[in-house]
C-alpha cells in the first residue's frame, strides 16, 4: 500500500465532518443573502410608504360650494365674450358676494378675513367656465371653489385651533369663517382638479404638473428620436463595419467613458454649443432632449452592441454561407435578433433621462413657467426639476403635491418599462 | 495558357496524386495566416467535377480553414490573409476583380453545428434564391423550395409545415434544411464542414446516404474527424497534419496503405 494515502475509514470521517462544515457554511451565506434582500426591501417599502403617505393625500383637496350669480355686465364688461373681456370681468367680486351670503360678515376687516379663504384663481375658473359655454352667463348656479392652501392645511388639521392666534397663519375671524362653511354643508374634500391638468403656480392649491409632464414628454421624444437612431447605427457600424485599428479603439474607449461622465458635464455641453455657440433660446424641451441625447447615447451605444454582438456568429456565417452581402446579413438577420436588447438599452437610457434634474438645470429649463408648453421650441419645465423646485417652496400643501408628483414621475416610469417589456417580447422571436 | 502556366507553377511535398482529371478547382500554394500564425502552408490540391473528397487529419491541422478558402468565408475572420491561388473553373477566386456574393453562391456551404435561420422552414431554403433574385414569383419560388427539400431529402418530413420554424426541427432535419438551404441557389459545389458531428447515427446515415446522391449533381468536399465516414462517403481523400497537406489519394488506397509514415500512423490510430 502505499503510505502517503490515508485508510478508507479515516477518510470517510474526515468527509463527514467536513460535510456538516460546508452545510453550515452554506446555510450562513443563505442567511447573508437573505438578511440583505431583506434589508433592501425594507428600505424600499418603507420608501413607497412615506412616498405614498404623503403623495395621496396631495392628489386631493378641500373645496367650497357656492351660488354664485353671473352676472353679465360684471362678468363680460365689453360684451364680446372675448378673453380679454371675460378676464377683466368681475368674477371675484362675485365669488365674494355669493360667499358672504353664507357667511354673513359684518364690517370690512371680517370681509377683509374673509377674502382669504377662496383661492385667487376663483375668477380664472368662471371665465373658462363661461368660454366653455356661454349660455350659463347671467344664471345663479352652484360651483367649487379651490379654498386657499392655508384654509385647505387648517382643514387638514396642519394648522391647529389651539395654537395662540399670533403664532397662527389664519386669524380666529377665518376660523369662525370655515366653522360656518363646514356646519352649512359647503365644504367638499376631493379629488383635485389642478394637481393633474394645473400648471407651475405659486399658490399651491391650483399648482400642477401637467406643463411639467407634458415638458417631460416632449423632452424625451426629441431625446428619443435623437439618441435612438444614431445610438443604433453606431453600435452597427462599430460591431460590423469599423476597422480594427487605433481609430476605432479610441472611439470605443472614449463612448465607455462617457457613459460614466456626471450627468450635470452634459449640461454644461448644451449650456456651452446649443445655447452659447448656436444661440438657441433657453428652457426649450428641444435643446433638453438633445442634451439628454447626448447623455444617453453612450447607454443605447454599449447595449445595441452588446446585443449585437450576442447574436449566434452561426447565424451570420449561415447568412455569408449563401452569399449574403454585409449589408443583407445585418437587416436581414443579425438587426431582427437584437432589436429587443436594442430597446431595453433605449429604455433604460430613457428612464434614466426621464429623472434626470442637473443638466436641465443648466440649461434653465428651471424657470417658473406658467404657460404649458404647444410646442418643442416653447420654454418648459419637466417632472423632476418640478418636483426639485416645488420640495423647496414653504407651503404646507407643496409637502404633499411633491410626494403627488413623484408618484407621477413614477407611474411615468414604470410605463416606459412596461412598454419596453411589452415591445420585447412581442419582437423576440421565440423560435 | 497564361492560366495553366500558373496552375503548374508550383511546388509541393505532397505524397500521391494531388491531381484530377477533370478538376472543377484547382488550389496551388495556398498559405493561411491568423495574425501572423500559419495556420496552413503551401497546400496545392485538385477537386475533381462531381467527385466527393474528404478531408481528415487530427483536430487543429487546418482541414476547416482550407475548406473555408473555397468560397472566401476567411473574408469574415478579422485578421485572417490567404496567399496563394485557387481557381475555380479556370478563374482566380482571390482575384481583386472577384466579388464573393455570386461566389457564395456558387460554392454553397453547410457547417458544423446546424444553423438554420430562426425563420420559418420556407423562408429559409428561399432566402438565398430571394436575396439573389433567381425567381421572381411566388410559384417558381414554391418550387425551388419544393425542390430543394426533395434533393436535400427532408421533403416528406416538413411538407405539411412549411410555415413552422427551421429551428423546431430535430439536429438531422435541421442539417438536412441548411442542405436544402444551400442547394436552393443551384451551386456547383458543396463544402461541409463536419457535418454530422453534431448528429446521432442515425441521422448521420441519412446525410451519408444523401451525399451519394447529391454527388450526382455537385463537387463535394467534406471534412470529417471520422475515418469511416470518410471511407464509406468519399473517392479521394486528403489528409492534413499540422497545417500541411500530407498525403492525397484514391480513398480505398489511403486507407489501405498510407505511403506517408504520418498517414500511417493516423490510420491505424497512433495520432488522433
Ligand atoms: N478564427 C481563428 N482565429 C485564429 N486562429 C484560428 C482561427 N480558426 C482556426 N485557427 C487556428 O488555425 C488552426 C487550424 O484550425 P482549423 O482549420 O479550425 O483546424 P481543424 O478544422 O482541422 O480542426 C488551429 O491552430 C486553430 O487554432
Ligand atoms: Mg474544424
């Protein structure tokens, strides 16, 4: 026998021992593994959670119900039913007479308390009411109001009757005020109008985020149409038809390396050529969207040719095979096979661009923009620089309509997503 | 002829006759570099018209990469340079003036894991006869894709599913497809490279089976790590060892009595 080898018998105890070792050794990195998706998940629910906690709440808000009279002279001084006439018509002198017939002030300091608690944008909405249909004009009809963010955070409960009226931002008048709009039935608590179809606005009950979202839109189709052509025909050209030489390295060097550059040296880049070089005005979802292109490029680059070049080489010496040109290989096989990895790398980048705030901050699409944007070439904000300025406003109500707006941002997200899953698999070929 | 002067011109150490009668090509000195590495050197080899010839040698002696030269598939190996000549009917293949599309299609090629496009059985064997214009409707085109399948013998097995795809057929029709694939663009010859490496036995006799008839009609040259295949398929065989073309002969004789020591030595099972 020879010596150096152990007996059987030995070596089976030693086996088992180990074993057990092993086992437990497999049972802790589970265990590590476990503890640690845990965690994450954790961190996430408890995410959605203050995310969600505060956002619902914010897609809602405290209206009043009154009869107001429309009165035609007031309401449409010049009798046209222009816009300039109905906007320089009276309708907040009207809201505040239909609202005083409830809630009976007496002398001008409580008509003054009273002022507050209808939100200024009252007149705005009778006059869209009445382009929306003319024939309501001199009728008596009951319509809600937005009450003021104050009233609407004193309802909520933000602002505390108990609390001494100094150190409150509604004096005892307006408290009194409400106490009578409650007890009278006028007082409704629903789902906003603004929220979804308002425009950036300092006063936060009529702020909303579609100029923000529909800014974000076109931003990302420019991006898109941008980005995704160029993207895929460079990858093709790299992976198919470059020469193996310095060039061409130093090409692929530079596209890996700017994948990783900070987003906000993109903006700097648009802030100094399209702006600075070409002179193109700023704010505008075209200039966002080519800056955001420029920006995702190197994404859709990296992953259009990992997703060529993950294309079985059979397939394309089968296509060689019977004479196919270069050309005719790529569209006819090798392009068909890599369009889903195409997309997901697309909608990555997309998603990315979608919450990207610094380099839109650099090429001012963070003015306060009321009008929603028609148009590519019209000053706009998108969602993530919205949410951005609104978390910094003071107004209790902007607490919520942030938390509002990021669900937004969000659902946006997760859209995207399912319409990259969607177009995947409808575009593998599962053969 | 300036052509036959350059056919002759040539130098080899080859044992046996490297010659044919009635040669469709004729490779003189070809040499095969993968960056700067010689993968084969100085190979000169005649393939007679509608003769089977096999290729065998241990694995890495350049048996694929000489039958790549054939129908310029090299071209798609970065860094991969042929020197030497190889005509095929009289005309210089690696010729500036060659464009390899018609070429391809001259010399068609099935390899060595079957590769059918993931398409439908009919648009693969229509592809090449599509993409070179052979046919310009739909019923000539129904045609060559019904005879192809038929010469590549796989008709009665697929005829009812035309439309369903190449890749859900087992490994031996799926050969048999990327035959009939090759065949569709009507080619004049056929290299395959280890064709039935991937396939079980029984599969592997209905290619051998397939072969004899389609030498009816084409050149075949068929590389095979199988020594029986080799015997039972092919009329002459060439064997390569380390990038050199060895010995080439009347197969019956190669594989009785090997002249070359090497040959020897490979037949009877000392290198593999
Ligand atoms: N694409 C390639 N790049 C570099 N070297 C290669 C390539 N293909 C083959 N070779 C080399 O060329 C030699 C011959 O290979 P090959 O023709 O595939 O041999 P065989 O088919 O006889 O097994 C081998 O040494 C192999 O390593
Ligand atoms: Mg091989």
């Amino acid at each position: 026998m020879n010596k150096s080898l152990m007996n059987a018998k030995d070596a089976e105890l030693i086996v088992k021992s180990s074993v057990l070792k092993r086992r437990r050794k497999d049972k802790r990195l589970k265990f590590y593994g476990r503890s640690t998706i845990f965690i994450a998940l954790s961190f996430l629910v408890f995410l959605f959670y203050s995310i969600f906690e505060k956002g619902i709440p914010g897609f809602f808000q405290y209206y009043v119900t009154l009869d107001v009279n429309l009165d035609q002279k007031r309401l449409d001084p010049k009798g046209d039913l222009s816009h300039e006439s109905l906007y320089n018509g009276d309708g907040r002198g009207l809201v505040l007479e239909a609202l005083y017939k409830v809630i009976k002030p007496k002398g001008r300091k409580e008509k003054k308390s009273a002022k507050k608690i209808i939100s200024s944008n009252a007149d705005v909405r009778i006059a869209k009411m009445i382009l929306n249909d003319p024939s309501i004009l001199g009728k008596t009809i009951p319509i809600t109001f937005a009450v003021d963010d104050d009233i609407d955070s004193f309802l909520r409960g933000y602002i505390k009757r108990d609390t001494p009226e100094s150190d409150r931002r509604i004096n005892d008048k307006v408290i009194n005020f409400v106490d009578i709009l409650v007890k009278e039935n006028k007082v409704i608590y629903k789902f906003s109008d603004y929220i979804l179809t308002g425009s950036a606005s300092r006063s936060p009950e009529i702020a909303g985020i579609k100029g923000a979202l529909i800014g974000s839109i076109l931003t990302l189709v420019v991006c898109f149409f941008l980005s995704f052509p160029l993207g895929v025909a460079t990858a093709v050209y790299l992976e198919g038809f470059a020469p193996k030489n310095k060039i061409t390295e130093i090409i692929e060097i530079n596209i890996n390396n700017l994948a990783a550059v900070p987003s906000v040296v993109f903006g700097i880049l648009g802030l100094a050529i399209f702006i600075g070089v070409f002179g193109m005005p700023r704010s505008i979802p075209l200039i966002g969207g080519m800056v955001l292109a420029i920006m995702t490029l190197p994404t859709i680059i990296i992953s259009s040719r990992a997703a060529i070049s993950a294309v079985p080489p059979s397939i394309k010496d089968a296509a060689y095979g019977v004479g196919a040109s270069k050309l005719q290989t790529l569209m006819h096989h090798v392009i068909p096979l890599a369009i889903p990895g195409m997309l997901t790398g697309t909608i990555i980048g997309m998603a990315r661009a979608l919450g990207e705030t610094a380099p839109l901050l650099m090429i001012g699409m963070v003015a306060f923009i009321v009008d929603i944007p028609n148009s590519i070439q019209e000053p706009a904000t998108v969602l993530p620089v919205q949410i951005f300025m609104w978390a910094d406003f003071a107004e209790r109500m902007f607490i919520n309509k942030t938390s509002s707006a990021t669900i937004i941002l969000l659902v946006f997200l997760i859209l995207m997503n399912a319409i990259a899953v969607f177009l995947r698999n409808k575009l593998e070929r599962r053969w | 002829m300036e052509m036959n002067e350059d056919k002759k011109d040539f130098k080899t150490n080859t044992v046996g006759d490297i010659f044919s009668d009635n040669p469709k090509i004729v490779s003189r000195n070809v040499s095969v570099y993968y960056n700067d590495k010689k993968a084969i050197s100085d190979v000169s080899l005649d393939i007679g018209s509608k003769e089977i010839i096999s290729l065998i040698g241990p694995s890495g002696c350049g048996k694929s990469t000489f039958l790549r030269c054939f129908n310029r598939m090299n071209d798609t190996i970065d860094g991969c340079k042929v020197e030497g000549k190889i005509f095929l009917d009289n005309e210089n293949i690696y010729d500036e003036m060659i464009d390899v599309v018609p070429l391809r299609a001259k010399v068609g090629m099935v390899f060595q894991k079957p590769n059918p496009f993931p398409k439908s059985i009919y648009d693969n064997v229509a592809y090449g006869p599509r993409i070179h214009g052979l046919v310009d409707n739909k019923k000539d085109m129904d045609n060559i894709v019904e005879m192809s399948l038929k010469n590549a013998g796989l008709w009665d097995e697929v005829k009812d599913r035309l439309d369903s795809p190449g890749t859900g057929l087992s490994g031996g029709q799926q050969q048999r497809l990327c035959i009939a694939r090759a065949i569709a663009v009507s080619p004049e010859i056929i290299l395959m490279d280890e064709p039935c490496s991937a396939l079980d036995p029984i599969a592997t006799a209905k290619i051998e089976e397939l072969l004899q008839t389609l030498a009816n009609d084409y050149s075949i040259v068929i590389v095979t790590h199988s020594m029986q295949q080799a015997a039972r398929v092919s009329q002459r065989t060439a064997y390569f060892h380390l990038g050199e073309l060895v010995e080439v002969g009347y197969t019956k004789h190669i594989f009785t009595n090997p002249t070359d020591i090497k040959t020897q030595n490979y037949i009877t099972g000392r290198i593999g």
